[in-house]
C-alpha cells in the first residue's frame, strides 16, 4: 500500500512539481515519503523554529514583573465614584493619592498620604467644593501639594493640600476656574512651564489658563465638531495631541492655534479612543476597530496617512488607557473593566511595538492611578507602581525588573523630571519651550516642601501693563501690613474651626464610650 513506487509517493512528487515548489520544498515532501511507506507522520523539522529560538529579541525589560501587595498595605472601604466617565478616576505622586468617589449633593475626591493604608473611615476629610460629580483629577508636577478637579458643574478647580493631608474636609479652593460652558472631563498641568493647566471637554473646547491669575489665556474652540475624547502634552509642552468622537486624532499648536497634523478614522470603530504624546514625538493611540476589537497604534504626526504599527488585541469592549513610561519607552495598557494590564516596549526597530507581558488579577478594575517615576523604590528595581481601582478599595500594584545586585541600576534610572519648572507661565504663552529639569534617581527621591500657592488677580482698573509680570505658583507675593493681618486673621479662623471639629469628635466618642458601656453592663447583669 504504502511501497515504492505506491500511488502516495508518485502523487506526492507529482504535487511539489505541479505546484511549482523550490527545491527545498520538493526536499521536504521526498524525506516525508519514507516515514509514510513505513504508516507514520511524516516528522516536521522547522528549522525556522530554531532560529526563532536563537534570535529572541534583547530586551532588559523582558522579565517585568507585576505585583500586588499584601492587603494590609491596601486602601479598603473606600466608595468609588460610579459616574459614566472614561478617566482615570486616581492621580499619585510621590506625597498623597487622590481618588474619586461617590457623594451626596455634590463632588468629592479622596486625598490619602500614601502611609494611611488600611480601613479608611467613612467620616475621613475630603475635597468636596465642587456642586456637581468630580470627573478627574490630575497633581500639579511642580508641587506635590496643589491638585486639580474638573466636574459636572463646568468648573476646574485647584487646589492646595497641607503638608501632612487633610485634617478637615476642604471646601475651599485656591482658584475657581470657571469658562466652560458644559462638564469638564479633562485636566492637564503643563509638564514643564509653572502654573499652566489645560482643560477640555464637553463643549468641545480645550482652554488653557495661567493658574497664578485665574486667567483663561488661550481658548481653541473651533477645531473640534464633537466630544474630545482626551489631550496629551509633548514632551516639552509646546504641542498637543487629541482624540475626539468624531474619530479624528489631531495635533494641534496651541500657542499658533492652529492644527498641525490630522488622521481622519484612526480607529473606525465608535467606542472611545486614546491618543498619547511619545519622547520621540509620534503619538501613540488605543481605539476599536469596525469590528469591535481593541487595537493600538503608532503614529508619526509628519506623515499619518499610514500608521507606523497597527495592532489589534481582543473583543473586549473596555476603554484602554494607556500609561507611558518616557524613561523605558514603556506603555501600559490598562482597560476599564478588564482585570489585567499589558505592557509595550517602543523601540526603533520593526514591528516597533513589542509585546512584553501581561499581569493578571481576579478582581476587574474601576480606574488606575499611575506613580510618577521619582516615587518609585530603585532599592528594589521598581520600574512602575499602579494603584488600581476596586469597587470598595485602592490595590498598589508594584511592577520590578528581577536583578540580582543590590546595587543602583542605573540602565533602568536614567535621570528623569523632577518637580522643578524649567519655565514660568509667562515665558511659554511668549513663545519659549524647554525639555523637562532632571534629577537623578541614584540615591533615591526626597520630596521638598512646597510653599503655599498664591493667586494673584489682576486689578482690570489698574492702567499700568503687566505683561512682564511673573507669577509663581509656589512664590509668595511679598507682603503690606494689611495682607499680614488680614492672613493671620484668617489663620486663626482655621485653627479655631480644627479646635470645634476636634471637641465635637471628642463629644461624639465619649457619648459612643457611655452607650458600649451600658450595653456591657446590661449583658454582665
């Protein structure tokens, strides 16, 4: 049946050469004959497979890996917003985490000194001015005190959190932002000028205002037809990139106010897209393709008829939010509702977005919260922290590189920003643009103390220009004898208000003592 000469062996060269096979090919069909006279498969050598094996792509970020700590260093019994919005819903620096959460009559956000872990108390201190649900937040990178919100009630608001956090809730902003003519979804600080933040949203408008006059300066509110989806920095804060609903991603220049590049449909699919600033400059997006599946891709903002790499994911239907790394050229891709987080390194090399790992829990997550690099421990090779979001809790993840010496890495720390602005507001809205300050990771990161933020309104009345005038947000103007009174008066107001809060906490412990103890003499009788 299976003999020389056997119909099998005739048909099988016949194949090869009707189908025009190389050589090798026709090889590879003749030294299967022999195992099929003999009734067997024929052995598959891929010699391809080894040389896969043998050129495996270097990377010292190959072996990242994640995880969660224990539960004690967790933050539980915290209610996390619900509200319909595709943010973040935590910010984290190095002093304090933020989180949104439900409330009543209005919006509050959490601000948690990263130590306080454990079971928060539903009567802690929180952030609560806003009249309507907080929908993000973003920490100022030049003072790890001062915080921004955007809310429901068309407002942006800042503000300043003392040294040691919260002791009473805080009702109180520095400034009130106040433009927007329908909910703010997005805030943004300048990564590298002091005192400029960016908001956007629903109006389709993204403003753009020096915080140390409460003053919108520039207002793009004719180059987006519907919702804008999210804005990113550069790297030196001199363009943004936006995606928006009409599923166009545009980089714009706000300072000319004009569009510098545009790709129309950069993901056909109508869920949410994400588009990011690179170091290198391209853009990096997350969106959804016609057929419902997650893609990302790589953009350079020069040439975007074509993508640099497009890659499609799964058929979850989680808005992906991605995190980058400039640093280590790493994106994290955390989907709302997924349970898991994947990790891209972005090189020079094809297919240019490679694949690293992924880190899998059980629980799926409401929002991620994402460690700026100098809060990270480089005693332990930390490369990234993630405060991930539960329904009733905060959950650090810890992502390291597995080295054996206990010595500074410095491959994996090259300098990185620091808290120090390399420009003033006013020195960017005239033009100027600056990389990020660096500082070296070496012997570890110590926050500074921050000087209280100061807004000083401009006098509309006064004649004289102010133009040159410089701002600081964390200077302090210099002070009359009526300024000094009128700060001392309003010091002594708050810590008249923490002496009532701390006697009426006591009243309620000593009532709450005298009822456990009747209960114990009741059940003891």
């Amino acid at each position: 049946m299976y003999g020389p000469g056997s119909q099998l062996e005739s048909s099988g060269n016949s194949w090869a050469e009707e189908h025009g096979c190389s050589a090798a090919c026709q090889a590879f069909v003749a030294s299967a004959q022999p195992h099929a006279r003999l009734g067997k498969r024929p052995l598959l050598h891929m010699p391809w497979k080894d040389t896969m094996r043998r050129v495996v792509r270097q990377s010292k970020f190959r072996h990242v890996f994640g995880q969660a700590v224990k539960n004690d260093q967790c933050y539980d019994d915290i209610r996390v917003s619900r509200v319909t919005w595709d943010s973040s819903f935590c910010a984290v620096n190095p002093r304090f985490v933020a989180i949104i959460i439900e409330a009543s009559g209005g919006g509050a956000f959490l601000v948690l000194p990263l130590h306080k872990t454990g079971r928060i108390d539903k009567s802690y201190p929180t952030v609560c001015g806003h009249t309507g649900p907080v929908l993000d937040i973003d920490w100022c990178p030049h003072n790890d005190q001062v915080i921004a919100s955007g809310s429901e009630d068309c407002t942006v608001m800042v503000w300043q959190i003392p040294e040691n956090g919260l002791t009473l809730s805080l009702t109180e902003p520095v400034v009130i932002l106040e433009g927007h003519s329908k909910r703010v979804g997005i805030v943004a600080w300048h990564p590298t000028a002091r005192n400029v933040l960016l908001s956007a949203v629903c109006d389709n408008a993204i403003i753009i205002w020096n915080v140390g006059t409460g003053e919108p300066l520039i207002n793009l509110d004719d180059m987006h037809s519907d919702m804008i989806y999210n804005v990113s920095w550069n790297r030196n804060g001199s363009l943004i990139c936006t995606a928006s609903k009409d599923k166009k991603v545009r980089v714009i220049d706000p300072r000319k106010q004009e569009i510098v590049a545009e790709k129309e449909k950069a993901h056909e699919g109508a869920r949410p897209m994400r588009a990011i600033f690179l170091a290198d400059g391209n853009v990096f997006t997350t969106g959804f393709s016609r057929m419902s599946e997650r893609q990302l891709a790589l953009w350079n903002p020069k040439n975007m008829q074509e993508p640099i790499a497009l890659h499609e994911m799964d058929t979850s239907n989680g808005v992906l939010l991605p995190f980058y790394d400039p640093d280590t050229s790493i994106i994290y891709l955390c989907g709302k509702g997924d349970s898991s987080i994947r990790y891209f390194e972005i090189t020079d090399e094809s297919p240019y977005v490679h694949y690293l790992n992924t880190f899998s829990s059980k629980e799926p997550q409401r929002g991620m919260g994402y460690m700026p690099k100098r809060g990270l421990d480089v005693n332990k090779c930390e490369i990234a922290r993630f405060f991930k979001l539960h329904e009733r809790k905060c959950e650090p993840i810890i992502m390291t590189v597995p080295r054996k010496s206990d010595l500074f890495q410095d491959d994996l720390y090259p300098d990185t920003a620091g808290p120090e602005a390399a420009l003033e507001a006013e020195e960017w809205f005239e033009g100027k643009n600056a990389d990020p300050v660096l500082i070296s990771l070496k012997h570890g990161y110590i926050p500074g103390k921050n000087r209280d933020l100061k807004v000083v309104k401009k006098n509309i009345l006064d004649s004289k220009p102010t133009a040159n005038k410089k701002c600081d947000l964390i200077s302090v103007p210099k002070k009359t004898p009526d300024t000094a009174s009128v700060q001392n008066e309003a010091k002594l107001d708050e810590i008249l208000k923490e002496i009532k809060s701390i006697k009426d906490t006591i009243c309620n412990q000593d009532e709450r003592i005298s009822k456990l103890e009747q209960q114990m003499a009741k059940i003891a009788a």
